[in-house]
C-alpha cells in the first residue's frame, strides 16, 4: 500500500516515488528516521526490505566517513546517526563529563546488583593493569589471550550496564557513549594486538597496541572516577 509521503510496502517490498527536486524520500524504523537520496531516477522504484536496508546501511556508512564534525550536537539527523554508531575515541568524548558533573541517585547506589557491576569494572580495570605492565616490559608479548580471558563481552556489558542504573537519565545520556566507547576500544586493542605466528611486532604494530592499551586504561579510570572510592 502507498503512503501519503510516496512510500510503503506492498507484498514485501517498499516502494518509494521520486520525491520534490528529483530526490527519492524512505522511512526506516518505528522513530521514523528519513533518509534522502538524491538521484536521477524518472520512474516509481519497487525495492525489497533486504535492498532497501542495504540502502540505509550504506547511507549511515556515509555519514560516519563524514567525519568528526558530523558528531556534533548540532549535526542533525546526520550527527544522531554517526554518535550513535561511531562513537570513536576523541569522536564523542564529552568533556563536561566529571565526577562533580554527574548525578548519582543515591538509593539506586545502594542496590546489590549495582554496587556488584561496580565491583566487577574494579576487577576488570585490575586485571587489565596486569596486562599493560606485563607489555610494557616485553612489547613482543602475546596479550591477546590475556585480553580475550579478561573481557568477556557479554559479562562486561552487563557489569557497565548495572553500574550505569545508578546515574539519573540525564547523566546516563553521557555515560552510556562512554560505556559503548569501552566496548569498542576494547575490541581496537584486540586487533591492534595480534600477532602473527613466529613474527615479530613491527614498531608500528607496537605502537598502535601501546596507544589502545592506553585508552582503554583511560576509559576505565574515567568511568569509575565517577563512583565514589
């Protein structure tokens, strides 16, 4: 069935028409977010679900190629997107960030399943510390396993996600980019430290490991500075 806009699906499929100043106009999601194309194309353009979201994807990789500026607050639809799926380190750091900043509620605080994600961001930032001096004594070390048996994804979100619940909405909005930024870092330095059988690290490849092993100790710290000793 056609919308009023010149979209919908019909048998499985969307159908978009050509939109004013030759431009096709789709809708993705329940929240309604639009994506504009503009091409060249005359005729009413019959796409199935599977293209049409390869056509969104490849619209948000778009954006996020954009660059930094695209992340601002003031980027529109464009800058929501690329915070929302490239929150790269230094991309959507927020520097208003700061213990004195930050709201914590303090009876969600004393809730054993937040105080024990908190507990276990300690021991996570603990045993990651081993790694970064195990490193930087011997820069041709192989930390993957180490950071592989460390950071289970899975128990890592739900640690960060628990001890998130003790910060008001407001703050939250902030934190929750540095709780994905944690994840994504993490997942940098696994790439950035592997190594290939019977070679050594080039100095390059021991910088990037030195660099990520960093941030993520910086992202760490940062995040449980805003919980009290």
């Amino acid at each position: 069935m056609m919308t009023k806009g010149g979209c919908g699906f019909v048998d499985g499929s969307l159908v978009m028409r050509k939109g004013l100043g030759g431009s096709m106009v789709g809708v993705c999601g329940r929240r309604g977010i639009g994506l504009r194309m503009s091409v060249g194309w005359e005729e009413e353009v019959k796409t199935t679900r599977r293209e049409w979201i390869r056509l969104w994807v490849g619209g948000v990789f778009a954006v996020g190629l954009a660059g930094p500026a695209m992340a601002e607050p003031s980027g529109g639809v464009e800058g929501a997107i690329a915070k929302t799926f490239f929150s790269k380190p230094g991309f959507n750091g927020d520097p208003s960030l700061t213990p004195q900043s930050v709201r914590l509620e303090q009876d969600k605080l004393k809730e054993k399943d937040i105080q024990g994600g908190i507990v276990e961001i300690r021991k996570f930032r603990e045993d990651f510390s081993q790694v970064e001096t195990a490193f930087g004594k011997d820069n041709q070390l192989d930390i993957l396993p180490d950071l592989r048996r460390i950071f289970v994804i899975s128990a890592l979100r739900d640690a960060l996600n628990r001890a998130n619940a003790a910060f008001d909405e407001e703050t939250q909005r902030k934190t929750d980019i540095l709780v994905r930024t944690i994840i994504q870092d993490i997942q940098e330095l696994q790439n950035a430290a592997k190594v290939k059988p019977d070679q050594p690290r080039t100095p390059r490849r021991i910088e990037k490991t030195t660099k990520w092993l960093g941030k993520v100790g910086e992202d760490f710290d940062k995040l449980l500075s805003l919980y009290p000793a």
